[in-house]
C-alpha cells in the first residue's frame, strides 16, 4: 500500500509535465499562424518594334540611272517602350555575301549571289553606289543620317526619341534607300540590308 503512495505522485507529475508539453507546442503553432512574408518583384525597362509597315523594297533601273525609295507610299517602322525615359535607335549594314547569304554584321555592299559582284555604299561618283536616309516627326534625327548617306558598318545611332512626361515612350521613323547604278555595273539582281536596333537612352 505504501508503495502504491509513492508512486501515485510521480505519476501525476509525469502527466502534469506532458500536458504542458503540449500546450507549449500548440502557443508555438498559433504563433507561426500570424506569421507574415513580403513580395516584390522588379519590372525590366524594353523597347521592340511594334510593326514594321511596308517591309522589303524593291527596285528596277537602267545603268547609268539613279532610283530611290521616296515615292513609296508607306515605309516606316513603329516603337514601343515600357517606361517614359525615351530610346534610341542604331543601324548598321547586314547584307548578304558569299560566305554569308543571310546577312552580315558590318557589311555594307549589295550583293549579287549568281555572279559575285557588288555595288558599294556611298553618295556620289560615276561608278555604282547605294545609300539611306532617315526621317522622322517624332525623333530627333543623327544630322548625317537626314540626308542620304552611306551604310554605317558599325552601329551608329540615326534617331533619338525624348522622354515624355508619363507613362510609356513610343516613336515612327522612315528609312529610304537610294542606287546608282554606274554605266558598266553588270546586270542582274543585287540584294542588301540595314539591321535597326532599338533600346533604352
């Protein structure tokens, strides 16, 4: 009987002590319930082309005559950009070449692919040439570039367009193509090309 005694406190110690466990458990759940995290996120700054109308032109002419772009009614590339701080646009030649028939960063001569000649960029002279010129009502155009010049063979910004006071920035601007072809410039079909990038200010 005694024995009995002895142990009967022990035993509701023992309980006393799990019960307690317990509830601390339970407060540190409840507390973990109220718990709250932050999210943020950072929205890059982008500009692309929105469309670009009118797309690849296509000229005919005599030797010894000079054709250009000019009368083509619409021929002009449009720009979006996802922030107000304005953009600018660069441009340099990407025409085709014999080891290169998609284009080429850099290179500046229209290409004939069935016979290997070319015809350079340039503005005057007797022999053969081609040139562009940009324009635009909402940029401001690179001097050089307002009239016709030679095919840049690097990137060389032609158009800057403003930050605007809100909101997103957008802009239009127009290449045209000029070619001269010389007197002995031997006939066939000659392709090339300007690639136009777009970015931030």
């Amino acid at each position: 009987m005694n024995n009995k005694i002895k142990y009967l406190p022990i035993g509701i110690l023992t309980l006393t002590t799990s019960v307690s466990a317990v509830a601390l458990s339970s407060s540190n759940i409840m507390a973990a319930d109220t718990a709250s995290t932050g999210a943020s996120v950072t929205v890059s700054s982008v500009c692309s082309f929105t469309a670009v109308v009118g797309g690849s032109v296509n000229l005919s002419t005599a030797a010894g005559t000079t054709v250009n772009t000019e009368a083509t009614a619409d021929k002009h590339v449009n720009i979006g950009c996802n922030h107000k701080d304005g953009f600018i646009v660069k441009a340099v030649g990407f025409s085709p070449d014999a080891t290169h028939p998609d284009g080429l960063v850099g290179n500046t001569a229209l290409y004939n692919s069935a016979s290997g000649a070319t015809i350079p960029t340039g503005v005057s002279g007797n022999s053969s040439y081609w040139s562009f010129k940009v324009s635009s009502a909402s940029a401001t155009v690179t001097p050089a570039y307002a009239t016709y010049a030679s095919i840049p063979n690097t990137s060389i910004t032609i158009a800057t367009f403003p930050t605007v006071a809100m909101g997103t920035s957008s802009g239009t601007f127009r290449t045209d193509y000029q070619v001269h072809v010389g007197g002995a410039q031997a006939s066939g079909a000659y392709k090339g090309a300007v690639k136009y990038t777009v970015s931030s200010s």
